[in-house]
C-alpha cells in the first residue's frame, strides 16, 4: 500500500480512538471535504499553553495557509490567519495564539486554506488556559515513545498507553524526550522472547535509521499516525523537549559515529541539525521569531500561581561522554542554561518549580566504558558533569517547591535526595519522579550513585530486559495540584493503575 494513502486516511480519523485506521479496510473511507482541497495529515495539537498564551501546530498535504477559528465568550468567532506553508516546512505550520482568557477551556477549529481562500478539511482543537488565582491543575508526563522497533501495533489498539494517560484528564502533557527513535528501525514483525509475534504498522521513513532529514521528518510523521496519541493531542496541549533518540543513541556535539548502520553519514553534529529541525517542525512550540532567544528548547511555562514548569536540554550543549570523574566541570546542560535555570528558579513565585529533564541526576547509564548519565558510578564527591548539578543545587537550596521529573530510564521510580545521604551536602533535599516509557522497551533497573544522597523509595522495572509494551511494564506518571497548593503525583502503568502516591505540601 503507498505510503501516501495510509496517511491521508488515517488523518480523516483524527478524533477517533483504538485501532479502526490502522485497518485496511479503512482505506475506502470517503472524504468530507473536496480533495482539490487541503487535507489534514496528521492531527493537530496545542503546546506551552500558559495562562494567557498558546501555539497551535497542523499539517497539510500540500501547500496552503494554515487557519484558525477560535469560539468566545457568546459563541462569538474569530479567525486567524498563519503561515503559508511549504515542502521547506514539511507542510507543517504552527499560529502563536496570545490575550488569551485565563482560566478557561478555548474551542478552536483547525485547517487550511488554498491560494484562492478556499477552506479544507478541518479538525477540532481544544485546551484550558490556566488559572492566576489559587485553582488546581494537573499534568502527565512520559517518555520514549516507539523505541527498540516496538512500533504502532494494531493488533493491541496502537499506543494505548497514550489513551490512558488521556482519560486522567488532565490541563497539559509533558513529553519529556524521545519523541521519537530516529536510530531504531522498525520491522513489520517482531518475535518476542515467548514466542508471540508483534506486528508492527510500518511506513518506508521508519525502517531503517534517519540519515537524511526526510527521514527524521517521516519518524514524527509516523508517530501521528496512532489515534490514540491524535486524539490526545487534540485534546491535551504539550510542553515538548528532546533527548537523545531524536537524533541518536547517546549523543553528543561533535561526535563520529563509528557504527556501520550509519553509511550515508556520520557525523552527529549533521544528524543533529537535521533532527533538530524536523522536531521543531513537529512539535506544537513557538518557532521564536519574537523572542530574543530564537528556537531554543529550554525554557519556562507559566502555569499560574502554583506552577511553572521549567523545560530543559541536555543534548545541544553537553561535552563528550566519559568516565566521568574529571577534576574540571563538564557540561550537560552548558553555561547560559544552568545560569538561567538557576536565575529563573530564584525569581519564580510559583508554589511548585517542576523542572522537566531528559535524564536523571542519580542514576548510572553506561555508555560503552563511558557515562552517558550525570552519574559516574563514583559515591564521592562531585566530578565531571556532576560538578555542574552541584553548583545549580547549591545555588537554589533556598528556593522553595524545587521538583524533578524525567523520563530516559526506561522503568518508573520515585528517588529523594538529601544532604544526609551524601557526598555533596550544601544543598535542600528535593523528590525525582521518573516515568517512562511509553511505547517502547522496558528495563531496569539501573544502579544509583550517592553523590547526592538518592533513596530509592519506589521502583517497578521489566520483567526481562527489552520487554514489548504487551507487557504492561509501560508507564507515566501523573501530577495533581489541589486549590490549596497541595502536590499529589502518582506513578502509573500503561492501564492507568495508580503504582505509588506521595503527596507533598508547599513548601513556606
């Protein structure tokens, strides 16, 4: 079956759930809308939704202007126009939406038009800014989505963990890294240790590794092709960042891939500048042309009085991996982010400060002989890329409602870190959530490092190393703040069953 035709069709089910689409029979599905028109492709989706602020992302089949029509108070209308958009955007095109109300759900309908103003095919999109005052909120995290060839499977209803996480309800999505697995091809057919045959929905972009930016392109195209995730999307905005699998396994600047599979190129700092723009193509966040930072990943939502979310990026600045153990400071996150990060969670006034990183601060992940972790394996005092995680701790002990939540690991885990248990002392004991994945394969669990005094105080990992989501070994985790500032997260697998709670209080 082309390519082509799946995609079209399965967009005409944009707000559907299960696996309906993904169903040949699916192809003969009419169009409501004129195909000299444009269609939709992919869904479409909301993102870094504020109190006053949103960006809307769409895609289309061909070029055309992107447009919105947004429902007031009255069910008063107002359009808005966006960018015209090209193959030099894969077609893809976002509207930044601003004066927005506070505190309320905004109704939004989606499209395209072509050159003579003549409307396409539209879908539904909707999200509730946040409230200023002192109203309750809550978030789901996740990461790792079709990793280690666990793909789009029919047979299963697609990426159903994605469903669960929708009917939680909640005001907002944070993906926190491996949005994709640009390295990991994806097979039609996947045996699995106990004989079972997974069978996964497979396009041309996905089957081997992305050496060209149509390939990264086809890899976020791919992944809107489930109707589990669409229909999220639609529904729940998303604060989006990257990690590693966007580009390759572990990466760093400058690095030379030295693996075969890579025959057309090697060099990551060109995977990266290919990856990096398809994600930003992909993801519903402002392309920046206003701010002074341009398309820069880290940054901070503002959810109201009781959050800010602080998204950050551990790959664009980080030094190459090593043992770890330097006397000098390395980088993970490079010197303007750890600064501002720093300055930013001093200013905030936000009950909770929940920074959303792509790896964790005291688990061990091996690279080779290497470190690709903060952590090095080594107990004692900080060194390396540690010594950067030590200056930030020491430089926001004071600030009070300091959260962290990742993904990366592949298992879900609740660690507290205190003084008391470690090497480096000068700093406020704080709670890391760890959740994840969400489509791909499960481990664990990984060994921890005591530099910052980590006590594990939940864990559920695989069965067996790389355990396809069939298993259930899927997870996220979910954030609720009451009215009174009060902070409930629990941890959860791919049926939405509550793992482990811990409710925490503001901090005065």
């Amino acid at each position: 079956m082309p390519e082509i035709s799946r995609r079209v069709v399965l967009s005409s089910t944009v707000a559907a759930a299960g696996a309906a689409a993904l169903q040949p029979s699916a192809v003969a599905a009419p169009f409501q809308v004129h195909r000299s028109r444009p269609l939709l492709t992919s869904g479409v989706s909301s993102g870094d939704v504020t109190t006053d602020s949103a960006v809307l992302w769409a895609r289309a089949d061909r070029p055309s202007r992107m447009v919105a029509t947004i429902t007031g108070p009255g069910r008063s209308r107002r359009t808005v126009r966006g960018p015209w958009v090209t193959p030099g955007t894969d077609h893809t095109g976002k509207i930044d939406l601003r004066h927005l109300a506070p505190g309320r759900r905004h109704e939004i309908e989606v499209g395209f038009e072509d050159d003579e103003g003549r409307r396409g095919q539209t879908a539904d999109l909707s999200f509730a800014t946040a409230t200023q005052g002192r109203g309750g909120q809550s978030f789901v995290w996740t990461g790792d989505t079709a990793g280690q060839g666990w793909g789009i499977n029919p047979d299963l209803g697609g990426y159903v963990a994605y469903r669960a996480m929708h009917e939680t309800r909640p005001d907002f999505f944070v993906h926190a890294g491996d949005t994709i697995y640009a390295d990991g091809p994806i097979e039609a057919q996947v045996t699995e240790p106990d004989g079972q045959v997974w069978r996964n929905l497979v396009i041309p972009e996905v089957e081997q590794r992305a050496q060209s930016l149509a390939e990264f392109r086809g890899r976020h195209r791919y992944n809107h092709l489930d109707d589990n995730l669409r229909a999220m999307y639609a529904d729940v905005p998303v604060i989006a960042q990257w990690d590693d699998h966007e580009t390759t396994n572990n990466w760093y600047p400058g690095e030379i891939l030295t693996d075969p599979a890579y025959d057309r190129e090697r060099r990551v700092n060109v995977l990266a500048r290919w990856a990096k723009r398809a994600w930003w193509e992909w993801q519903p966040i402002s392309n920046g042309q206003d701010r002074p930072d341009g398309q820069r990943i880290h940054r901070k939502v503002s959810r109201g009085r009781h959050l800010d979310v602080f998204c950050l990026d551990m790959r664009t600045h980080k030094d190459p991996n090593t043992a770890g153990t330097e006397r000098e400071r390395t980088s993970l996150m490079g010197e303007e982010q750890v600064r501002w990060l720093a300055g930013e969670l001093r200013r905030s006034r936000a009950t909770w400060k929940v920074i959303s990183a792509d790896l964790p601060i005291g688990i061990v992940v091996p690279d080779g002989e290497a470190q690709e972790s903060l952590s090095n394996r080594d107990p004692g005092a900080p060194l390396g890329k540690e010594l950067e995680m030590a200056w930030l701790l020491r430089e926001i002990k004071d600030v009070p409602g300091v959260v962290w939540i990742t993904a990366d690991v592949h298992y879900c885990a609740a660690h507290h870190y205190s003084p008391e248990r470690a090497a480096f002392t000068d700093f406020s004991p704080f709670w890391e959530f760890v959740a994840g994945p969400i489509n791909a394969g499960t481990f664990g669990p990984n060994e921890m490092d005591a530099t910052f005094g980590p006590r594990v105080d939940f864990i559920k990992t695989a069965d067996y190393p790389n355990q396809s989501p069939r298993g259930g070994n899927q997870f996220f985790g979910h954030a609720d703040i009451a009215d009174d500032g009060r902070l409930t997260v629990t941890l959860r697998d791919a049926q939405g069953t509550v793992l482990y709670t811990r409710e925490l209080s503001p901090e005065r």
